[in-house]
C-alpha cells in the first residue's frame, strides 16, 4: 500500500506541466482567431467542425516555439470530401522536444466532421495524450482529451464555437470555450475574424479569459499577409503571411507574436502545406 501511494504521489509530481495550445503559422498570424475561419488541415485543432468549410484536402507541417518555453511540432492532415462520412482530418504534435522541458507531450489525433444540412457543420477531435519524463524516458502514462465544435460554413459570413476537453480523461489540458465570427469580402480576397476565450469552471460557469481580431488578405494568388491583436493579461500584436500556389500545391506560412509592453516571450511558427 505505502509502495502504491508512493508511486502515486510520483507520478502526480513528475507530470505537472500542462499541455499548452497549439502554435500554428496561421492561427498566430490571425492572432489566434480562427475558431470560425478555418482555412488549413491545422484548423481542426482549433474546431473539428471546419472540416467542412475546407476547399481541398491537403498536409501541413509546422514548427512553433515560445522564447524561453517549450516547442510545438505539428503533421496534420483533412479530407473535406463531400461525401457522405468521408469528412475527416488525423495527425499528430509534439510538445517539448527540443526545448529544456521536464516532460514530453506526444499526441496522435482524429477528427472527423458531419453537415447535416448546408449551413451547419458539427465535429469532433479526440486526442490520445502520452506524456513522460524526458530525463529518465522510463515513467509515461496515457491519457485522452475530446473536443467539441460547431461551424456555419458559408462563403462570407461564419459563425463558430469550440470546446476544449468537452469530455476526456486528463488533467493535462483545461477545459475551455473559444467562440467568434468571421467575414469575408465580396471578392474573398479580405477576411476579418473577432474571437472570445474563456476558461469552463464547475458547471457552466465561464470566465473570460481573451480576445482576439485578426485580418488577412490575399495580396495575388500566390501570397497573403496576416495581422492580429490579442488582449488578455498579456497585449499581444501579431503578424504573418503565405507564400504558393493557392489553388493547389506547396504553400509556405510564417507567423510570428510579440508583447506590446512587459517582458512576456515572444512567439513564432514556420510551416510548408501541400493542397491537392
């Protein structure tokens, strides 16, 4: 029994950091509002529901890190067929493989996406999560996390919501609601996206936690450029870009974050997409 309890305690200790949020090139570049504007395979991360807003399946491959925190490795794939059950997107990131961090997050993930009609898309994403110790790579323990979000895929006007860790066994990932709008211009070549974060207490009690504008518009057919602006405890201005065939084949993202004040880090993410 005391052995059980030790162990227990052990593992309580050793796995204390959390898995912190996904940094993509498009997501920080639009200052992270993204929950109704999905544009890329790594939009499903942010609401599994855009699944059914994408144009064309495709791949993405990014690296995000925070100065002085840890790192994000990210391989993610979607398929936005129209028919019938094929609307789905898989992948895995990795959280801590570069940088100085105690633990190590590795996560295989699936989603999938269903319209019922035309204008609502329903998803969700679940997140198998093993984490261990990086010194020792001996102590590891699995863990799951489900999210949860809605879409009103439309060619100008959307409407979006997530939640994360909705249901799942883990401690690791908190449970949150991000919900927002998004609008695009007549030409599709402006798009203007506002988005709230809170953090999901006991209940439905909901305490704000951020919120974020973000704006981008396709300068040609083969580049776009991105700004944002996040408030929250730390005021965050963004900004970032797409380089490639927009139609279909390699597209390059940049992303980048910085503080406007104080001596919070900075953030910034590359990424190579290929779109079929």
């Amino acid at each position: 029994m005391l052995f059980l309890l030790g162990l227990l305690l052990l593992c309580s200790t050793g796995f204390a950091r959390s898995l912190e949020p996904l940094i993509t090139p498009r997501a920080l570049g639009l200052g992270g509002a993204v929950v109704a504007s999905p544009a890329d395979p790594t939009s499903v991360l942010f609401n599994p529901a855009g699944i059914g807003a994408l144009r064309q399946m495709g791949s993405d491959f990014s690296f995000g890190t925070r100065a002085g925190g840890t790192d994000r490795w990210l391989w993610s794939y979607a398929n936005p067929s129209a028919e019938e059950g094929s609307r789905f997107g898989f992948g895995t990131y990795v959280d801590g493989q570069t940088q100085p961090a105690d633990c190590k997050f590795i996560v295989p993930y699936v989603a999938a996406a269903w319209q019922p009609m035309g204008r609502l898309s329903i998803g969700a994403v679940g997140h198998l999560i093993r984490e261990y110790q990086k010194k020792t790579n001996m102590e590891s323990r699995w863990s799951n996390s489900f999210d949860v979000g809605v879409l009103t895929p439309g060619e100008r006007l959307n409407f979006g919501a997530n939640v994360r860790h909705a249901f799942g066994g883990t401690s690791v990932v908190k449970k949150s609601l991000q919900w927002g709008a998004s609008v695009r211009s007549d030409n599709q070549k402006m798009l203007i996206a506002y988005q709230w974060d809170g953090d999901l207490l006991s209940g439905v009690k909901y305490k704000y936690a951020s919120s974020r504008l973000g704006a981008e518009y396709q300068v040609s057919e083969v580049a776009s450029v991105r700004a944002g602006h996040i408030w929250s405890d730390t005021h965050r201005i963004t900004a970032g870009g797409a380089i490639g065939s927009r139609g279909g084949g390699y597209l390059i993202q940049l992303g980048a974050s910085v503080p406007t004040k104080g001596k919070a880090p900075t953030e910034w993410s590359v990424g190579l997409s290929y779109r079929i």
